[in-house]
C-alpha cells in the first residue's frame, strides 16, 4: 500500500494561516505530515512526504509514486477568532474519499475532542486532480486561541499524526 502525505504550504515560501502567536500552518503542516508518516511506515506502509510549492507538483509526485491514497494536512484559519475544529474534505460524497475522509475525522474527533466540524466537499486541486481516495484534513483553526494552543503543543501535535493514522487503517480494515 502507497500512500502520499502532503504537507500543506510551504516553509519559508507560503506560511498559510498564521495563529495570534506567530505560530505558521506550513510548520506545523511539517511536523504532523512526518508524525503520520512514521506511525504509517511503522505498520509497513509505503510513504511519500511532499511538501512543495506548486500544486501540480503534489499532485504530479503522488501520481508517479503510484499512490493508493493521497492525504494532505492543513490548519484551518478564519477571520472569526472563534471559528474551532476539525473538518474533513473529499472532492464528492459517496465515494472512497468520503470513507476515508469519515475515518480520519472519527479519529481526531474522538481522540482529540476538538469540535466537529464534520466531512465536506471541497473543491481543492489535490482533490481534484488525484487518482486514488484522497482527503485534505484541517486539523484545527490556528486562528483561535484554544486550537492553536492545541497546534503549537508538540505532544498534541502527535495525537492529531496517530489520530490520522489510525484513521488510514480503520479505513483500510473496514
């Protein structure tokens, strides 16, 4: 089994949302993206990490990895301050992504106790574009004060890559 794992953003080039504290989704993004990688490699998954700044090239990276499932990790942010929680995006509803879309959620939700934001349909270009099952998963809002203390923890920050995780293989074993 393959599996791509994008880190949204890019450090030093595209920070994404950026908490009150300073604190920068693409850092973060960084961190969980090789958290999940590691819990994944462990029970002997493929993995490719990209982190990168064009999207074609996330898209292009997974597609010649052969890839059977394409996550990307992102932190939500808002001009609403108390805008919290996680939401889960698959390009349709009734399809692959939305099942695996629906076990990552589960898991975070579950196991991190953050607000359910719950599955959506987005229209992102890795959605899009991507052959196998493939979800974008806004871990919390670093635009709030709750959520990105939960984001800039590091402990936290590794329940949110198992939660993902356990998220592939609840999907899986399903």
């Amino acid at each position: 089994m393959k599996i791509t794992i994008n880190g949204g953003h890019y450090p030093g080039h595209d920070s994404g949302a950026v908490g009150r504290t300073g604190l920068q989704e693409a850092d973060i993004n960084l961190d969980i993206m090789a958290k999940v990688a590691n819990f994944l490699r462990a029970v002997s998954f493929d993995v490719l990490e990209v982190q990168v700044n064009a999207l074609r090239h996330i898209v292009d990276a997974s597609k010649e990895f052969g890839s059977d499932l394409f996550i990307s990790i992102h932190c939500n942010g808002s001009y609403d301050a108390e805008a919290q929680g996680t939401e889960t995006f698959c390009y349709t509803l009734g399809g692959e992504s939305e099942r695996l879309a629906a076990c990552i959620q589960k898991q975070i939700i579950d196991h991190l106790g953050t607000v359910d934001r719950g599955v959506k349909t987005g229209n992102f270009y890795v959605l899009r574009m991507s052959e196998c099952p493939a979800v974008l998963v806004e871990t919390a809002f670093i635009t709030n004060e709750s959520d990105e203390a939960l984001l800039a923890d590091e402990v936290k920050r590794d329940e949110f890559a198992a939660a993902i995780a356990r998220g592939v293989t609840d999907y899986l074993s399903a």
